[in-house]
C-alpha cells in the first residue's frame, strides 16, 4: 500500500511538472478579439519583448475580431487548454454583453476564466483636430439642435465605449448615434478619415494619436497628468466615471497550475520598471489583479455592472 500510494504521488507531482512545463515551453499564441491597433493588440506587443527577455519565449499575436470581443470569447473553451493559448479579455464587455443581449452574445461571464487584469484605460470623448467643436458642451449643444445626427464611432456593442454614450445620452437629455467597429484601431481610423463626428474612445487614443485628435472630456475620478488641459466629465457636471479593464483569459478546463503560472507571468511583467514607464507614457494605467484576487472583483464587478446595466435600462 505504501508503494502505491508513492507511486500516486510520484505521477501527480510528474504531473504537475509537465503542465507547468507545457505551459512555459510551448510557443503562446495570444488571441486578441479584436482588429489591430487597439489598446488590447497595443499593450500585447508591449508584452512580448518583455516576455521574450524573461521566459526566452515567444507570443505569437492572432486577432479574432467580432461582436465587440463576443466572437473570440464564445470561441475560448473550445482552445487548447494546456497553457499554449491566452485569450484578450475586456470589462465591462464580458459582463455588459451577456447582460444586454442575453443568448445572442454567444457565451456567459462565468464561461470566461479570466487570470489576470493588468491595465485600465478611461472613456474618452474624441475629436478630428479639425473639428469645430471644441467643447464637449459644443458638441453637445450640436447633439440637442441636431437629434440623431452626433455620431460616435466606438469598439464593439455593449463595450466600454457603447455604454459611455448610452450614458451621456441619459445624463446630458441628448440623442446621439454610436456607430460600433470592431475595434480602437477602426474606430479611429473613421474618426480621423471623418466618418463619424466624434468617437467614443479612451484617453489612450489621444496619446497615440497626439495632434491629430483633440480630447473634450476623460471619465476619470480626476484629470490626467498626461493631459492637465482635459476636463473629467464629472468637473463638466455629468456623474460619469468609466472605463475598460484588460486582460487575459485561459479556457475553463485548464489546470489551477496552469491558472496560476500564467498569472505569476503577467504579474512579473507587470512589475518591470521599463514595462511600467512605457505603459504609462502611453497613458495606460497600470494594475495588478491575479488568479487569487479575481473571484472576489469578478464578483464585486458583476454587481457593479448589473446596477450600471438597471440604470440605463438594460436590464430591469
């Protein structure tokens, strides 16, 4: 019996060494469920010099865009499960999604088994440097003469960005029209090549895009250091304080080992000084949610997004 049970053991620790090794080993493939050029590819190519340098391993990044995220995330448990495939996730998508369009979204917040969130950008309203507006009451002041006629362009439905223009919609008695794309990277593009009046977007547009856009309002607690100028939506009277949080996803049926090692390796990232620096030149804000932390604010943010979704009349 004694041999036995050595013997027991002995497998499961081999076991477990062949997980953690699988996932260290094996060439990642990064799956962004979005087009380029967004915060989700940007921050991933940021990544991978990083992870190159401490693992001697490559990321490969695939871009799987559809429904505002939904199609990749529908598609995530059908992954290999053995650490060689992570998955871009997004709040409030993830929750939003599911919330607003029940079956149709394809999937459920607690199909994703999300290990890491690493950085939060705030909403943004966005313009064409050549644009008359210069305000976001200019703007608004258009959307009340003009019913239907102010359009956003914004990443996906029931993302971030949809939800900061439902929500402006409510609290500034205007109707405006949010045109979804599938993701940052278009929806700037139709931005500058003047599809759309203004964009919905995050403050990271503005300092990837520098002098070619002008941001009017930031859905921040405060004003940015990286943009003193720019008014929060809450110093211009609208109680608006929203953003997106990225991060990464492994299917459900992969291993607590494999759970854990992938969020050790985010962590470790994430605590690079250079990595640190470059995220927030980029006006990223950095955050450190790993595996032991992630039950309790998946909880705290489905809460959350459920009265955000009462409120606006998503939900009743």
């Amino acid at each position: 019996m004694k041999l036995k049970s050595y013997i027991s053991k002995f497998f499961a620790v081999l076991s477990l060494m062949t997980i953690s090794l699988s996932a260290a080993n094996a060439v990642v493939t990064n799956i962004i469920p979005f087009g380029p050029g967004g915060e989700s590819d940007v921050t991933a190519r940021m990544q991978q010099s990083y992870y190159k340098n401490i693992y001697n391993d490559d990321i490969v990044v695939q871009y799987k865009p559809g429904g505002g995220g939904g199609v990749g995330w529908a598609s995530l448990n059908s992954e290999k499960d053995d650490g060689s495939v992570i998955m871009g996730v997004n709040l409030p998508h993830i929750i939003m999604q599911p919330i607003a369009k029940g079956d149709a979204a394809g999937y459920k917040t607690d199909d994703i088994n999300v290990f890491s969130f690493f950085h939060y950008t705030p909403d943004a309203i966005l313009v064409e440097a050549s644009s008359p507006y210069n305000t976001l009451e200019e703007l608004l002041d258009f959307a009340k003469k003009n019913p239907g006629n102010l359009t956003f362009s914004g990443s996906g439905t029931y993302s971030a960005n949809h939800l900061l223009t439902i929500s402006l919609n409510q609290k500034a008695k205007v109707t405006t029209t949010y045109v979804p794309f599938k993701g940052t990277g278009a929806a700037v593009q139709a931005l500058l090549g003047k599809q759309v009046v203004a964009s919905a977007g995050y403050s990271t547009v503005a300092a990837a895009q520098g002098s070619k856009v002008r941001m009017l309002a930031v859905a921040s607690e405060e004003r940015l250091p990286a943009f003193p100028d720019v008014p929060t939506f809450k110093e211009l009277g609208y109680k608006i304080v929203s953003g997106a949080y990225r991060g990464y996803a492994l299917p459900k049926s992969a291993s607590k080992e494999t759970v854990k090692e992938w969020s050790d390796r985010i962590m470790k990232i994430n605590a690079d000084p250079a990595f640190i620096k470059q995220m927030e030149d980029n006006a990223f804000v950095v955050v450190n949610i790993g595996h032991k932390e992630m039950k309790k604010f998946m909880k705290d943010q489905i809460k959350e997004n459920e009265k955000i979704a009462k409120e606006l009349g998503l939900i009743k």
